[in-house]
C-alpha cells in the first residue's frame, strides 16, 4: 500500500510541469478573459488604471446587438457549412475512387493531400493573387482573366471583393471557401480512405452479388460503417472553420462591410488594434462557446462508446 | 478490381482524378510561375503565362528580407518540437501505465486544452508573457509553443503506450525496476516511431502557426509565417517577391510531407480522432 502511494506521488511529479503550465495557460487565462470580458475596458485608459468596474452582461448584449458582429456570425455560419460540404464531397468522391486502386492512385492520393502540409498563411497569399490581385476593389483580374482567355466571360464576378449576399450569405465568402476547401478535402479524403481500406471487401461483394447498385452499395452499407469517421471529419473541419483566422488574415481582411468578418478576425482587431479589451474578451468566450457546443457533446459520446 | 470495370468507367474516374488534380496545383501553377519572373515581366495581364525567361530576382530578394524570420522560425520549432514531445511521452507514459486515482479526470483536463480556441486565452497569455518579461522574444514564444502542444503530443503517446501490455511493466516492475528506468529501458526504446510522428506533426503546426506569431513577436523575433503576410503590406506589391516568400514558407514543411509522408498522415490521423 505504502510503495503504491509513493508510486501516484512520483507520477504526480512527472506530470506536474505540464500541469501547472496548463493550469495557468488553459484554466487561469480562460477565467481572466471571462473577468476581462465583464469589465468596462473598452478604452485605453480604463485599462491602464486596471479599472474594477463590473459591467455584467453589457459587452456581450451590445455584442450581438451590434451588426459587425451579427454579420460575423452569419459569415461563420455559412463558412462552416459549404467548407464542411465541400470538403466531404470532394474528399468521399475522391476516396471513392482512389480506393479501388487505379494505376498512379498513390500518386494522385499524395497530391491531394499536399496542401495539408502547408500554412494557411500561404494559402491565403496565393488565393489572393488568383482571384484579385491588383488594386481594389476595381475589377479584380486574375482568375477573371483566365475565364476571360478561356472564353468563359460568364464565369467572371468580384469574387471577394462583392459586396452582393443572398438570404444573409456574403457571396464574397465564396472565395475564400475555395481556399479552404483546396486546404482541406484532402484531410477528408484520406481519412475516408483508411476507413475505406478496413472494410471487408467480401461484405462488398456479397451486396453485390445480391444485386446491389454502385449508389446503394455506397448509401446502404459503406456510409452507415463510415459514418463515425465522418462525424469527426465534421467535427475536425468544423473547429478548424471557427479558427480559420490566419486564412482570412493573409486572404482577404475583413473585407468591405465586413463581407469576410469572422469572429476571429474581430477579435484580434478589437483587442490589439483599437484597444477595446472587453469586446475583444467577449469575442473570444463567444468563441470558446461555440466551440464547446460543437466538441463536448461529442466528446461525451466517444467516451460513452469507450 | 479495376479489371472489372469498363473502359467508360475508367475513363470518367481517370477525368475526375485530372480535374481535381488541376484544382490542386493551380495555386502551385501560379506561385512557381510567378516566383520565377522578373519584376518587369510581373503585371496582372501576364499573370497566367509562364515566365519569358527565368529570373530569381523574386527569390532573391525574398530571401534577403525573409532569412531572419527563416531562422527565427527554425530557432523557435526545433526546441519547441522536442520539448513537447519529449513531454507528452512521459505525460502519456505515466497516464496509461501508472494510474492513479483522478488520472483519467487529469487526462481530460489536459485534453480540453487541445480545443479551446486560442482567442480565448490570447489576451491574458500576451499581458502575462510581458510581466514575466518573455513577450517578444523566441524563447516566449517557445514556452506557448510547448505548452499548447502538451495535450496534443500527450494523447498520442497515450494512445500509443495503451497497447504496451500492463504484464510487461508489471514484470519489469518484479524484477526491481522503477518508474524512471521502465521508461528509460522499454517505453522509450520502442517508441521511436512514435516520436517520429509527433515530430513530424508538431514541426508542421508550429512551423505554419500564425496567431500566436502575430501576437507575441516584435520585429526581431518574427517566425517566417508573420513576415510572409508583411511583404504583402509594402506600398507596391511585388508578386514575384511576395510568390518566392510564400515558397520560402511552404518549402521546409512541404519538404517534411515528401520525405515523411506516411508518418504525416498518420499523426494527421491521429490528431483527428480525438477523445
């Protein structure tokens, strides 16, 4: 009993740097935020004379009440979708394919993938300059003159630099759903793909002896067995949207009217570019929020399913 | 399988493969082309031909301003890599074969940090990184680097040490060992491909990480990453300066990709089944 106890101690002391780090940095900066975010230090010089002035809820109502952040939310909820969509259809069709090993599917598989490896800082820099580089917002050219050489003048619009939006989707968005989904759906793809290489093949084949068609072998047997691992694609590519700070960053800014705001990027700005640490605290809990409403309720079933 | 499949068939999953193989490397298209062009020959009219003669002017010029931030990224990414790992390898040693009661609850604890958005915490982390007067430094940079690494590279080593059986920490244990040497003599040792995967995964994320960069560097201390977004800021915006910088950027990582690919998937996929 003795040598167990002095057994947890020294366990205890092996973890206890990344404990206490965590404590400070995960727990203690999350409550400070919170703090911050019901304080009145909005301004510069409240902040410096560390003003205890608790102002409750404020921040957060004249936060949604506000139509930057409003537009924020809608841009969020729009990105996340079509990125999610995107990235499902291309990577599943892709992994669809590569699965049945046709010749120089290796090849194929790691182009796809590539992206991955690379920031999206990067990313952001070469989409801007595909889809408007130049001055704008006049006219942007690049992808644009490609159509226009290509002979398909139909295609052309303002990509990011629209200000158009339909039924609260900023159409501006559209380009920078590109870039992530060019990001991403190799993330899907090969995740598809592992799951697609452990499935029985006689299971398969069985089904297809019985008649089966390519889409109901696809809808009736391989999406049921794949759809955990779809789920936490969704989860993955969810999270990665709320964060997608950097792409916007190095893309796009916030745009025109905010036509490629996220909370993200409101965030940074509020709080290290105009001095207004409470708005920018509350931004950042909204966040932290939204992530929690996706994550803990599946995190609560994979530890169930454990 | 292939052989069953008509010529049709083929030829409509061969024309999908190429289409989207297109979608994949236009970008790579542009950022090559480009790079490779003179200032003069840079104009948007122009910006979809390949280079009339080559120049590495553009990467020349890249490579003046960025080398600072080149090495900035590699001083910050080669210790915050090693750190991490070798941490979360002993974090995840001892969280699965030297539990004690509330080890699992700690577990969670440490893993909630792996989703949080970091906007969440960014403010206070600056104002702190100031008052212990590591704000703007690399070595700053590196303990966040580390420290928001942890529940990440721990759970993969956990998740990897869960298949070591018990029995044979239980032997080692008979036989006298203690917990440092079972570490030091069997966990570690078999843990080499393990540790290539963090490697390869923390590299990747720290090396292309920007929020953190923007937020916690001076000029001086910069990471490639931050640097990369600034050359866009100049008044007249040099592409083929700007297209050799994002190559710069990308090339370390990418380079990583092609020699390690299998191991870069795998800790993609480990990273991604979380919990």
């Amino acid at each position: 009993m003795k040598r167990k106890h002095k057994e947890s101690l020294t366990s205890i002391a092996i973890l206890s740097p990344s404990i206490i780090t965590l404590a400070i940095f995960v727990y203690g900066f999350i409550s400070r935020s919170v703090q911050i975010s019901m304080l009145d230090w909005d301004t510069f010089a409240n902040f410096m004379r560390k003003a205890k002035d608790y102002v409750g809820l404020e921040n957060y109502i004249s936060l949604f009440t506000e139509s930057r952040f409003q537009t924020d939310l809608w841009n969020t909820l729009y990105f996340t979708l079509f990125f999610i969509i995107g990235c499902l259809a291309i990577g599943i069709l892709l992994s669809l394919i590569l699965n049945n090993k046709p010749r120089g599917g290796y090849f194929f598989q790691n182009l796809y993938l590539f992206p991955m490896a690379i920031s999206f800082v990067v990313t952001g820099t070469v989409w801007r300059w595909i889809f408007a580089p130049g001055r704008l917002p006049n006219n942007p050219r690049g992808i644009n003159l490609l159509f226009e050489q290509l002979g398909l003048q139909n295609l052309q619009w303002g990509w990011f630099t629209s200000t158009n939006s339909f039924l609260g989707f900023n159409v501006a968005l559209i380009a920078v759903i590109i870039a992530a989904i060019w990001q991403y759906s190799g993330y899907t793809m090969a995740m598809w793909l592992a799951g697609l290489r452990g499935i029985d093949q006689q299971l398969i084949e069985a089904a297809r002896i019985d008649g089966a068609s390519k889409w109901q072998i696809f809808t009736k047997i391989l999406f049921p067995i794949q759809k955990p691992i779809t789920l936490s694609a969704i989860i993955v590519l969810a999270h990665v949207s709320l964060k997608a700070f950097a792409l916007i960053y190095a893309m796009t800014g916030s745009g025109p009217n905010n036509v490629t705001d996220i909370p993200a990027v409101y965030m940074f700005e509020a709080t290290f570019r105009s001095n207004r640490y409470s708005t920018g605290s509350a931004i950042a809990i909204v966040l932290l929020m939204m992530v929690g409403l996706l994550i803990i309720p599946y995190l609560v079933n994979s530890f169930k399913e454990e | 399988m292939d052989d069953k499949m008509t010529t049709q068939e083929k030829i409509t999953r061969y024309a999908v493969l190429i289409v989207f193989a297109i979608f994949f490397l236009i970008p790579m298209y542009v950022l090559i082309s480009t790079s490779l062009k003179s200032f003069s020959e840079v104009s948007i009219n122009t910006m979809w031909q390949l280079p009339s003669s080559i120049s590495i002017e553009g990467f020349k010029e890249a490579f003046a301003k960025l080398a600072p931030n080149v090495l900035n990224s590699f001083y910050l990414v080669i210790p915050a890599t090693l750190f991490s790992a070798i941490l979360g390898s002993l974090n995840g040693y001892v969280l699965s074969h030297w539990k004690f009661k509330g080890s699992d609850t700690l577990f969670a604890l440490i893993l909630f940090g792996m989703f949080i958005p970091y906007q969440s915490i960014l403010f206070p982390l600056v104002q702190f990184m100031q008052t212990i007067g590591l704000y703007g430094s690399i070595p700053g940079l590196i303990l966040v680097h580390v420290v928001y690494g942890l529940p990440i590279t721990t759970l993969m080593f956990r998740n990897y040490y869960q298949d070591v059986p018990d029995a044979l920490t239980e032997a080692a244990k008979v036989d006298g060992a203690n917990i440092f040497s079972i570490y030091r003599h069997i966990f570690f040792p078999i843990s080499i491909p393990s540790f290539v995967v963090v490697f390869i995964w923390q590299f990747t994320n720290i090396w292309n990480e920007f929020l953190f960069a923007v937020t916690l560097t001076d000029t001086q201390s910069q990471p490639i990453t931050v640097a990369l977004t600034n050359l866009a800021g100049s008044q007249v915006v040099e592409w083929n300066v700007q297209m050799s910088g994002a190559i710069i950027t990308a090339l370390p990582t990418l380079l990583v990709y092609i020699i390690f690919g299998r191991y870069f998937i795998k800790g993609m996929l480990a990273g991604s089944v979380k919990g």
